[in-house]
C-alpha cells in the first residue's frame, strides 16, 4: 500500500502534495545558491 492510499482524506492528501511541492521549491532554490557560488556568477544582474 503506498502512502497516497494509506492518507484518508482530501484535506491528508492536500497537505502532503503541498509538503513535497515545497521541498522540491527548497531543492531548487538551495541548487541555484550552490551553482552561483561554485561558478561565481551573481545570483541578479542589474543590467
């Protein structure tokens, strides 16, 4: 049984899809400081 199954109700479900949407955010954002600063690339560019 996976854990979508063993989650009740659409407000269990709703949650947990946001938890993993907003970790993937997290993911991605620690990426993006991580490459700027292993390449020494400016996180912006006022120009």
């Amino acid at each position: 049984m996976s854990i979508w199954e063993k989650l009740g109700s659409f407000e269990e479900k709703d949650v947990w899809d946001a938890d993993k949407v907003d970790e993937l955010g997290e993911v991605g954002l620690s990426r993006a400081f991580y490459m700027r600063g292993e390449t020494g690339l400016p996180l912006y560019d006022l120009n």
